[in-house]
C-alpha cells in the first residue's frame, strides 16, 4: 500500500518565493509583495542563476505579478467568486519544519 500525502493552500499563504544556487547553495527570498526582479546573479558567489532575456526570466517575472495580484488579499479580482487553491504531492519528499535549522 502506498501513503501519499498532500498539501493545499491559498496564494495568501505564500510568505516567500526563494532561489538557491547550483553552484554555491546560496539562497535569496522574496515576499510576493516584495518581490521586485528576477534574480539573475547569485548575491554570495556571482554565479547565475536565471539567465537575463530567457523564457525562464519571462515566466518567473510574470509569476511574480500573478502573485503579486493573486495573492493580495485586499484585492478582490473582479468576476473571481471563489477561493483559489493549489494543491501539492508530497509523495516521497520531507517536508522541513518552519522552525529548522538550515543545512
């Protein structure tokens, strides 16, 4: 028998949107509110992490203002009449503690 678990939640309960670097295991995070750009530059090594002008750039800026809008809970978007949730498969990967310490 297989167990899978899985996770639900509102735009709203997103706090941070965060990027680690492939090279050093740097990390930046952003509150969708204060999510301004695209990191392209890792702050502690240099190294890149999303390459300035590619499709990845376009969609993770776009995401950001989706969020941004999405996500604002004194917005109410007009014609939405319902709670938007996205749901998640945790299936096979741990889920951190809040209150962990990093590696």
């Amino acid at each position: 028998m297989t167990k899978e678990s899985r996770i639900l939640f509102e735009l709203t309960d997103i706090i941070s949107i965060n990027f680690e670097c492939q090279n050093c295991g740097g990390k930046i995070g952003f509150s969708p509110q204060n999510w301004k750009s695209v990191p392209c530059k890792c702050s502690n090594c240099g190294g890149l992490l999303v390459a300035a002008g590619s499709d990845a750039e376009k969609l993770l800026g776009s995401l950001s203002e989706n969020l941004k809008g999405l996500g604002d809970p004194e917005k109410k978007l007009k014609g939405l009449n319902a709670i938007l949730r996205m749901e998640f498969s945790n299936e096979g990967k741990a889920i951190p503690s809040p209150n962990a310490p990093e590696d």
